[in-house]
C-alpha cells in the first residue's frame, strides 16, 4: 500500500510541477489515482494534494461521496501538510463521485469554492466469471446437419449498467478456429460453413469487460455428439388377433446411417393417463426400425412416442418426442370379476336392486352378465340380461340386474359373471341377508383437500371384515369403489363435481355379506346457491306477516345451507334484516304497522356466498284481527243497553208518561149538565139515530169561561132568589178567574161523593130565562128559568161567550189558540169511562148536531124553536151541542 502511495505522491508532483509553469491554475486541488473502473466489493485508496496555495494545509481537507455521504475521519491517511489520503470500500452498482474539499479556516478568510475541490469518477463493475453448463447443438436440416453450431450456458456473476460483459463462442476442430459475434446475451450462434463429421470439437466461452477476460471450461466431443436429429419419422402402432396384449411399432431413420448412427428410445401410456411407461435402452440400442410391445391390457388404447440421437458414445442432445401414435389392442375374454353391488329399499330393506359394473380388465365390451340366484337349496332362477350400451366408459358404466324381494326369503346369494365377445368373466358373488342387524361404524369423517374428497372409519369392534365398500350417490346416479380390510381411509377415486352434494355411505363386507356402516352428506367443494328460495305465500295481519318459502333445490343449492337472511323494509326506508335458521322454512315478522306496504326479500347462506330471492311484497291490515268484531258487538251491546235502559225508564215513569202524552180527557156524550136543573132532575133519554158519539176537546181558559158568563147575564130574568142562595149555591161565585174554587151545596141526590169529586174542578153555570119564541107569551108553567150546571174542568167555548153565532157552527169544533188544558188525569182523551163523567157531575149520552127544526125542551115541557127564535136551552160550551128532549 505504502508503494502505491508513493508512486501517487511522484505522480502528484509531476502535475504539480507541470501546473506551476502556467501562468493561470484553475484549482488548488488535485486528487489521483483516476481508474477508468473500479472493482465492486474492493477497496480503493485516493490522494488530495494542496498545489499553488499557503491558505489550507491538509487538516483542512475532507473527503466526501456524491457530495452528500461525508466519508468518517477514521478512513483518512495524513501524508504531510499538503497531501491526504483516503481509503474507502467500494459497494453498490450506481457509479458515483469521490470528492475532496477544503473547510474554512476562518470567519475572516473567504475562499473561492470552485478552486478548492476536485473529485474522482468512480465507474462500478464486477469482475467476468466463468459460465456454467455449456452445450452446443447441430439440428438436422432437411438430410443433411446445420453448419450453424448453436450454443447456450448459464451466465455466473453480475453486471453493472455502465460495465456489461461480454461473450464470445470460440469453436476449434482441425479445420481452424471459428469464433461468434459478441454478445452480452447467454446464447450465440457459430457459422461453421458446413457441419464436419467425424471430427473433434472444442468448445469454450470467453467473458471479458473493463475488469479482465475469462474462459469457461472447453468442452471436448466428437462433431456427431453435437448434432441432434429429427424424431424418428412414419410411427405406426399394429394390433394382432393372436396377440391380444401387443402391439406391433415400426418407424424409418431420420437421417442416412452414413452420415450418424442413433439409437431409440419408446414409451407409451394408456390413453387419458399421464403416467409414462418406457423401453429400456438396451432393447433398441441397435440398428432396427421396429419393435413389439408386450404385456398391454386387452381392447385398451395405447399412445406412443419415439425419440432418438446418437449411439456413439450414448451421449448427445435427445431428439424431440414423435407425433402422438394412439391404438387399440385386440380383445380377450374378461380376466376380472364384474363388480357386484346392491341398492337397499322398502320400508326395512326388503327389496334390494342388484347392479354391477364391468370387471375392471373386460378386456373388451361387455355385451351381457349372467344372472343365477341361490338359497339353502339350491339355484331358484337364472336369468342373461343384456348390458346397458348407451354408456360410453366401461370402468364406470353401471347396469341394472334384478330387483329381488327379500319378503319371503331368509338370504339369496347372487352371483354374476360378465360376458363379451371373447368369452366369459370369473363370477361375483353377494349374500343379500334379511335381517334387523347392523354393524355400526365411529367417527365417520368426511373433508375435501386439493381437489379430492377423502373419506376416514373406525374399523367395527369384533367383526372379521373381508373388505369395505365406499358408495356415493347423487341425484339418483350412485358409484362405489372397494377398499382392503386394512383400510380406515381413502380417497374417492371417482369422478366427482363441484357444487354436487354427494351422500358417501361405509359398508362392511363379512364373508359375502353386506352390513351398512353410517353415511354422511358432503362437498367436494362449495359455492354461492345459483338461486334463492321462493316466497310462496305470505300471511299479512295488522302488526305482523307470517312467511313460507321453498327451500332451494337440491341441485341449485351449491353448498349447505348455513342460514337465512329475511330482509324487509317499508318505502323509502332502510331495510331491516333477520337471520333464521337453516332448517327454517317460514318465519313470522313482527312489530309492523297497519295498512303499510313492505317490500321482503330472502337470502340463503352457505360458506362460499348467498343469493337473494325475488322480492316480494305485502301490505298489512289496517285494523288488527277482531277489530272490526269487537267495535260491531260494543256498539251493539251499548245499543242493547240503551233500550234496556229506555224501557226500564218508560216502565218505572209511565204515570208520568200518561200524564204528558196521554191526558185524561172526560167524554161529553155521558154529560147531563144539558138538563140539569134543581126543580128538574136530570131524565135518562134514549139516544137517537142520528147522533153520533164523540168528545171533542177544547183548550178553553177559566178567564174564558167568566167572561162568556158575564155576557149571558144579560139574558137572565131571575137574577135573585133561591138560586142564588147559600143552600143552592152552584158555584158560580166561585168561578171568577180570580176566585178560587169551592165545593157546591146542592140539594141534588147524587151525594157527598160528587162534591168531594168535584172540589177542585171549575165550578159554573147558566141560568137562561126564556121570552118565547119570536115574541110569543109563553105559558105560566113554561116560564121556568132553566138552571144549568156543569162541574166539568173543561174550560168554555167560543160559542158561550158568543152566543149568537150559529148553531151550525157552533156543534163544530172551534179550536182556540194552544192553551194549557184544564183536563187532568192518566185516561186516554179519546175515550173516558162513565164513572169519571158521574164525579163532574155529567152523564155519557149521545148527541148530534143542531138543526133548524130542533125541538129545545126546557123542564118537564118541551119547547119547539128553530134558529130564528132565539130562545136557547142548556148550552154546553165543550162539547159543542145541545141536547136534544
């Protein structure tokens, strides 16, 4: 290290002595050594030398990378005051600059940068190394060998991108020495003019860049070992009758014997399989072009291919594999037992289905299977069936035999041997047992790893298991494959889909006879269903919404069911979701409104995805169940009671009922106020034909009556006497509207019952006195004034306070303004009993209209009179007539 040193020191000084001598000088550092490359993974040492300058020594120096990377003072070499060294290792691929600068000394000095740094490039690369696995090839052209010498090999070491290196294929036989183009690549190509045969070859690479030139190892052979030829051409495969299990090849030579001897290679493989079977070397390292296979499987199909290169030496480039060679080999009778199984049925296992598949080496197509069925006895039947020639593949075809009733049996033993073409198989046997016995199995396992489904058991405790049986089915089509006794795991060999649910079943084979084990369902592998469940129906009620769905088809459900996802929403709402159990299949929603529509929707779940139903809509009630009943049967209980109550209330207030709707109204037709006078008792008179029975009620004031009775005064001709004494007081003072009334003291019989009737009626009375009719003198004992009475509470009409209205308007109604009636009692107004008229003081008669020719009768004589007299007799003002004598 210390030479180099120097060496750098004088080489320094050369430039500095060159530099001095010029006038102008650029910079007052120079840095050396500048390599056009340096080594990566070395260490590389340069120099910094102060020139043309006392305002820095060499403490003032430093040394850094790309300026930025300060390199430590720890890798820093003081030469002397105006030299410094520095050694640093050389790592990564991107060149870079190695600079050195100077500090500034002091606040006071200012130093001019650009003259007080210098730098060196540092250009990065690996040094060459040696190629490994070098191999060059000659390809067959047409008849004749390439003169291009094709070579390749593995590059060792790396590159930089401002350092590559380059290759270079150098080629030597005893014509000369041939070299490839350089390359940076790991393959090339030599022109060789012509391929010279039977010659020596020696081969090698050369690598070089800035860093060195390396050689590969030489590669020595004779020129026919590089060559590789064409595949064998014309390969054909011949079957033979008489060899079943042969097949004969034959193929011709690539390329002329003269020019390179090969040897063969052939292997083969049953068609669909990978699995390669090949000659050995030593049965056709010779000059042959054809040969017989042997121990083939009858009626299979074999492919087959060839290849060669060159015997001399048995090295060499292989050439490529011939065309695919694919034939069938002759039949043979069948040297396998057909594969026997049965399918269970009925409600406990009295029907079994007998099926079977081709013997695993039919050595040809099955065309039938003979049938025979024993018991204890002997043969019971035998039967050929034809085989079923729709399927294509012989190892998974599966006929159907015979479906046998095991009702009336206790065993049958079944035994079927197949048939084709070439003769007849081994037979198979089954004992079909009809017995509630079962051998159980523990732990059944079922798991699908990489593509295969694999299926574990415990083997039954003190049961001598012959062999076991692993079944699966799907969708009715079923497939099984026999295992050892040994064997408590396998994998199915079948040919199984995806998204398929299978049923795989263990059965144990006991000396012929069949026990099932346990079953379990499972996946190859599982996927989202390819449709969601159908909502049916729906129940909407007021609050809630009972739902029913189908569940997914078996084949459309991809996976099993883990759950369902009920999703349901009112419009413009987000949608609310529940999530129901697998085994579900209806759910109920609750806490709804009345009357709203909701959209739903069901999602089924497996392990892989969902798939949503269509969306299905409802609307709920708008009144809740009953509802509707409940305000029906109140309304009509209130409804109920409120007549109830009505009637209970008519009931207890029918007095007063009668009182206000019904008054108690007396009938005039039994009144005889018409002839009552004190000298005359009243007469009882027949009615006559023409009158007709009625009261008519008039609404007539007390008032009324007084003033009617002040107007009749007028008429009377006694206006005192002993009618108008005390003893036969009718009453009249007692009937002045101011007046209250008082009892009557009359001499009439009718007795102390009628005054007490009578008290608290309106008391009055008329006394009219007669002049005669139209001026005549009546007679002595007709001039009687005539007294009449009335107790009645009927008030006076508008005829006694007008008599000299008509009296054809006065037997008519007159009906006065609404008054208050003075007619009290709980009797119908329209009809009154005699009795009540006998307490007024009146008897019920009959009476009719006045006419013009009526005869008025006053006392014990009758007066005749018409309308124009005026003499009037015993006029009733509520009743509205007189009463005819």
């Amino acid at each position: 290290m210390m030479s180099s040193m120097v060496l750098q020191l004088f080489g320094l000084a050369f430039v500095a002595s060159v530099l001095h001598a010029k006038h102008e000088f650029s910079t007052h550092l120079v840095t050396s050594p500048h390599v056009p490359v340096v080594e990566i993974g070395t260490n590389f040492t340069a120099t910094c030398v102060i020139v043309n300058t006392v305002e820095v020594t060499a403490d003032s120096l430093y040394w850094n990378l790309s300026e930025s990377s300060v390199v430590p003072e720890k890798n820093y070499i003081k030469i002397n005051e105006s030299a410094l060294a520095v050694t640093i290792l050389i790592s990564g691929e991107e060149s870079e600059w190695l600079f050195c600068s100077c500090k500034k000394n002091s606040p006071y000095v200012s130093l001019n940068k650009s003259k007080f740094i210098h730098g060196i490039y540092l250009k990065k690369a690996y040094p060459p190394r040696r190629v490994e696995n070098l191999s060059c090839v000659a390809e067959q052209d047409g008849k004749l060998v390439s003169g291009f010498l094709n070579c390749k090999w593995d590059a060792v070491g790396g590159q930089t991108e401002d350092v590559k290196t380059q290759y270079t294929v150098m080629v030597q036989h005893e014509s000369g020495t041939y070299r490839s183009t350089p390359t940076l690549l790991n393959k090339t190509m030599v022109d060789l003019g012509f391929f010279p045969h039977f010659m020596h070859f020696d081969v090698w690479v050369v690598a070089d860049n800035l860093l060195g030139t390396v050689e590969s190892e030489h590669l020595k052979q004779d020129a026919n070992e590089f060559v590789k030829t064409d595949p064998p051409s014309k390969v054909t495969a011949f079957p033979e009758e008489l060899f079943p299990n042969c097949l004969l090849i034959k193929w011709e030579h690539p390329i002329e014997d003269v020019r390179i001897k090969l040897t063969y290679q052939i292997r083969y493989c049953q068609s669909g399989s990978h699995t390669w079977s090949y000659i050995p070397l030593g049965d056709t390292d010779k000059v042959i072009t054809s040969f017989r296979l042997q121990n083939l499987q009858p009626n299979s199909a074999y492919v087959i291919q060839m290849r060669c290169r060159n015997r001399e030496g048995n090295s060499g480039p292989w050439s490529n594999w011939s065309a695919n060679e694919t034939k069938t080999t002759p039949e043979d009778r069948p040297r396998s037992k057909p594969d026997l199984w049965q399918l269970s049925g009925g409600d406990h296992g009295e029907e079994v289905q007998i099926i079977c598949k081709d013997p695993k080496h039919a050595n040809g197509r099955i065309t039938s299977f003979g049938l025979i069925l024993y018991n204890k006895n002997g043969p019971l039947e035998q039967e050929i069936i034809p085989a079923d020639q729709n399927q294509n593949s012989s190892e998974s075809r599966v006929t159907v035999l015979k479906k046998i009733s095991l009702a009336d049996k206790q065993f049958v033993r079944v035994c079927v041997n197949a048939n084709n073409s070439k003769g007849t198989s081994p037979e198979a046997c089954l004992i079909l047992v009809r017995s509630s016995e079962k051998t159980t199995v523990e732990k059944l396992k079922v798991w699908t790893q990489e593509g295969q489904m694999f299926v574990e058991w415990k083997r039954p405790n003190n049961t001598a298991v012959s062999e076991y049986v692993v079944e699966w089915a799907r969708h009715g089509k079923t497939d099984w494959q026999r295992e050892n006794k040994t064997t408590t795991r396998t994998a199915i060999k079948g040919s199984l889909e995806k998204f398929v649910r299978y049923n795989v079943s263990v059965y144990v084979i006991q000396s012929g006879r069949v026990w099932k084990l346990v079953h379990k369902e499972a996946y190859l592998e599982q996927g989202a269903p390819e449709q969601g469940p159908t909502i049916n129906k729906s129940y909407p009620a007021y609050d809630n919404a009972h739902l029913v769905w189908d569940e997914i088809p078996l084949d459309k459900r991809r996976g099993f069911i883990t759950n369902y996802n009920i999703s349901y929403r009112k419009e413009n709402e987000a949608p609310k979701s529940i999530r129901v159990a697998a085994n579900n299949t209806s759910y109920t929603l609750t806490e709804l409104l009345g009357n709203t529509k909701y959209e739903v929707w069901i999602s089924a779940s497996t392990v892989a995805g969902s798939k949503n139903s269509n969306p299905h809509s409802f609307t709920t009630l708008r009144y809740a169940p009953g509802t509707i009943e409940g305000i029906v049967v109140g309304v009509s209980l209130g409804f109920l009671f409120f007549v109830l109550m009505a009637l209970l209330l008519c009931f207890l207030k029918k007095d007063v009922l009668k009182e206000n709707f019904w008054p108690q109204i007396p009938n005039p037709g039994e009144s005889t106020i018409g002839n009552w006078s004190p000298d005359y008792p009243p007469k009882e008179e027949t009615p006559k034909e023409n009158c007709v029975s009625g009261v008519s009620v008039l609404d007539v004031g007390v008032c009324e009556v007084k003033l009617g009775f002040e107007e009749d005064k007028t008429s009377l001709s006694l206006k005192k006497g002993k009618y108008l004494s005390e003893e036969h007081s009718s009453g009249i003072g007692g009937s002045s509207c101011m007046s209250s009334p008082r009892q009557s003291v009359s001499d009439s019989d009718e007795g102390p019952d009628l005054a007490d009737s009578t008290a608290s009626t309106v008391q009055y009375s008329s006394v009219v006195a007669s002049s005669g009719y139209k001026g005549q003198t009546p007679s002595s004992h007709s001039q009687h004034s005539i007294f009449s009475r009335s107790e009645s509470t009927q008030p006076l009409l508008d005829s006694e306070e007008h008599p000299d209205v008509s009296l054809q308007e006065g037997c008519r109604q007159v009906q006065p303004p609404p008054r208050p009636s003075l007619f009290t009692g709980a009797e119908n107004q329209n009809s009154m009993e005699s009795d009540d008229f006998r307490l007024l003081g009146v008897e019920q008669h009959d009476f009719c209209p006045l006419r013009e020719d009526t005869e008025l009768t006053t006392g014990p004589d009758s007066l005749s009179a018409d309308t124009e007299s005026g003499a009037v007799s015993s006029y009733m003002p509520q009743l509205g007539g007189y009463r005819p004598q």
